[in-house]
C-alpha cells in the first residue's frame, strides 16, 4: 500500500531485519503491496506473538524496521537461536496453532474488505446524488429569472433531500465537499456552501425544518451573481468598476428573490446580507455583529471556506485544514465567534478533502468523518496507484490504533498523479466562488 514504487528499498531510518527479530512492540515494514498480506497496513508496530508468527510464516526475504518507531528493540542475533531451538521443539503444534491463526486473520481482512467495499459503495452512491443534485441546481439557477417559482421548488426538494441526507448518513455531506461535480461553476459553489451551511446548522442545533431554511438560503445566496461575466468572478483583482459591479450581485439577487414570492425573510437574509462581516466590513449594507440576520452569518461563513478552498482560480486554491486556519487567524474578526468555532468543530481537525500523511508515510486524503471518541481519526482514502481508483483503499483509522495522521499536507507540494488520484474532479471544476 506504499507510495514507494521500490518496496523492497529500505526507506529513511529504516534497517534490514529478520522475521526472528520480531517481538511486540517492533516496528516493522513488510515490502509488498497491501493487497498481498493480511494486515490493515504495511507498516505497523507490532502488537502481539500472533502477528509476529504471521508476518513469519509469510517467508519474505526481508523485513524492514525503522528503530525510531520502536516502541521495544528488535531482538538482538544471539538471541534468535535460543529462540528457534526452542521452538523447534513444539514445530508441529506450532504450524497448527499458525494455521488456525491464518486463517481466522484472513477472515478478519476479509470482513475488513467488506466494509471497505460498504464505504466504498456509499460514497459512490453519494457521488451520483451529488452529480444529479449539481445538474438540477444548475438548472434551477439558470432558468430563475423567468421560471423562479419552479426554480425555487426544485431547490428546495434538493435542500430536502440533502438534509435527510445528513442526518441518515454524515459522510454523504462529506462526498458533496470533496468531490466537486462536472457541472457549472456557480452550481457546485452552490450545492458546497448549501453543504457546509448544513454541517454549521446541524453542530449549531437547528432544527431539521430550520436547516432547511438555511440550505434553501444557501443555495439561492449567489443568484445575483449569475448574469455576471465570468471572467470577473474569476478574477482575484477586480478593478474599482467590477468590484462595484460585482458587489450589486448581492442586492440585485435580494430584489429578484423577493419579486419571486414565497421565499421566507431568513432565505432572503442570506441572499442579501452574506458578505457582510462583523466588524463592518462587508457588504452592502456595512452590517455589524448581530445586526447581521443569523442564516447570513452562517451562509457568510460557508461561503468564505468555499471561496479559500475552491476559487475561481485554481492556482490560489489551499487546502481545507489551511482555510480553516486562514479563517480563524486572519478572519475571525469578520465573522461570529461562536459559529465559526462551531464550523470549526463540525468540519473537525481534518476536514474533508484534506491531502494528509500518515505515520507510515503514506499519502492520502479524508473522506469520511471521524467518530466524535476519536476526532482525529476519520476514514481517509490512501493513494496506492497500483490499485484502480475504483478499488481505493478506504483505511478507517478509528478501527485501530497503530496509524494515525502526522500532519495535513499543501496541494501545491503534492504531484499531478497524487491530486488526481486522490481528488480526481478538482482539477476539472473548482467552483468560481463568490
């Protein structure tokens, strides 16, 4: 399951060691591919006797340790033959006992298959509903200005949807963040700030009806925008003229929205007031702490995360552990402290879409959430080009204790092959956020 095309290389750190050096508590690096061995990782320190006799009884060649993860000392040389003579006493109970070992860890990776496959088939299941939700927004958005009615229901059947979504599986809103749909720009934007609006409402206590209200205000909250050229959306130094062209987006979709009908006064908030910032430096009406309604506060928020993590220029794009980083130290003046603290912990340490290394060295990006007993363990899916994307390694770190993540990693210092793999839609359709 290593990055590392020569396996059989020992890495920084690592030594040469033999199988008769493994005890508890040896890290060890097995040098061959995830798909052929038992284990959960190919570089774990051990746990017990029985994985130390099933690493044995795979005859490699060689093994690998890096000293520095040990948590005991491999055993010395002249250790080993004391050792062996004495097992070479009970060898035949001992090829039993391995045998039944065998075969009841393969079972346990085999049940570990089966519900990676499970992860596996739900996130693709999400990523179709996110696909078709992407072309009906895109729609929506396009036929408002002479269908708004029609519009304005199917939006909200989407909103519907989304919201059961979340509440009967949490990482299908996961999917809606990290796998960014063919579709046009100010849809994805949409359909992501909707997202992100309803993971802030569900931490924040909403009510299932009022977290419709609010992702129904999410996505209509750059209907404004759509008549404008996209070559100013994109663009990260518009001139004094497109600013104010761009800035009327927000009242010109509040006008629109309200000549429409049926739109409650909390939609229409986050039409009108979601640039405006807490300290009075937003837009356009300079609104101030809780002057600003709460769905725009919220929506605000959503936004901005949306617009660091999916710019209309994709040179400019951070990674989602950054702009949460971004936000809360360089922004946190322009938005309410206790939402955005609560945005916060609802994308959680690792947010999705995060590029991360694990201790083992390996490479890979947070699809899943964590469980609220182990926030710092969500499910991560881990780049091994020599498995399909289709057959993706989806490693639930909660499920075990010995892997974890080291640190998030900058998009820009990953390769084409890493990113493609591991966010294959992002470099086709970054939303052009707003």
């Amino acid at each position: 399951m290593s990055s590392n095309p020569d396996e059989a290389t020992p890495q920084e750190g690592e030594i040469r060691i033999d199988a008769s050096q493994l005890r508890p508590g040896v890290h060890v690096r097995l040098p061959v591919s995830w798909v052929k061995h038992q284990f959960m990782f190919s570089s774990f320190v051990i746990e017990n006797e029985e994985q130390v006799r099933l690493i044995a009884a795979m005859k490699l060649p060689q093994l690998f340790c890096d000293p520095a993860r040990c948590k005991v000392p491999p055993r010395p040389l002249q250790e080993v033959a004391a050792v062996d003579h004495d097992a070479e006493l009970a060898a035949q109970a001992e090829r039993e006992s391995l045998a039944a070992l065998e075969a009841a860890r393969m079972d346990a990776s085999r049940e570990r298959e089966r519900m990676m496959e499970g992860l596996r088939q739900r996130l693709v299941k999400a990523g179709q509903l996110h696909h078709k939700a992407a072309a009906t927004v895109s729609s929506a958005i396009r036929n408002f200005g002479t269908s708004p009615r029609q519009s304005v229901k199917d939006l909200t059947r989407i909103c519907e949807e989304s919201t059961t979504a979340l509440f009967s599986d949490p990482d299908s809103a996961f999917v809606l963040v990290v796998d960014k749909a063919r579709n046009d720009r100010q849809a994805v934007h949409a359909l992501s700030v909707m997202t992100l609006s309803l993971l802030l409402g569900k931490q924040a206590g909403l009510s299932e009806q009022a977290l419709r209200v609010l992702g129904t205000g999410a996505l209509l909250h750059d209907i404004g925008a759509r008549l404008i050229t996209p070559s100013i959306l994109r663009n990260p130094a518009r001139n004094r003229h497109e600013e104010k062209f761009f800035r009327a987006h927000c009242r010109n979709g509040y006008d629109e929205a309200l000549q429409a009908g049926a739109l409650s006064p909390p939609i229409l908030d986050a039409i009108l007031s979601h640039h405006e910032r807490c300290d009075g430096s937003g837009f356009p009406d300079r609104l101030m702490g809780n002057a600003i309604p709460l769905t725009a506060r919220m929506v605000g928020i959503a936004d901005r995360f949306d617009t660091l993590v999916n710019p209309g220029e994709p040179r400019l794009a951070i990674g989602p552990a950054e702009a949460l980083a971004t936000m809360w130290s360089r922004d946190q003046k322009g938005f309410d402290s206790g939402l955005l603290q609560l945005f916060v912990r609802a994308m959680g340490v690792y947010p999705p879409g995060s590029i991360v290394q694990l201790s083992d060295g390996q490479i890979g990006t947070v699809v899943g959430s964590a469980p609220v007993s182990k926030p710092l363990a969500p499910k991560v899916m881990i780049y091994a080009p020599e498995v399909p994307r289709h057959q993706a390694i989806i490693a639930d770190l909660a499920m075990q204790d010995v892997v974890t993540i080291e640190r998030p990693l900058r998009l820009q210092d990953r390769s084409v092959e890493e990113l493609n793999y591991l966010l294959p839609h992002r470099k086709v359709d970054w939303s052009c956020s707003t």
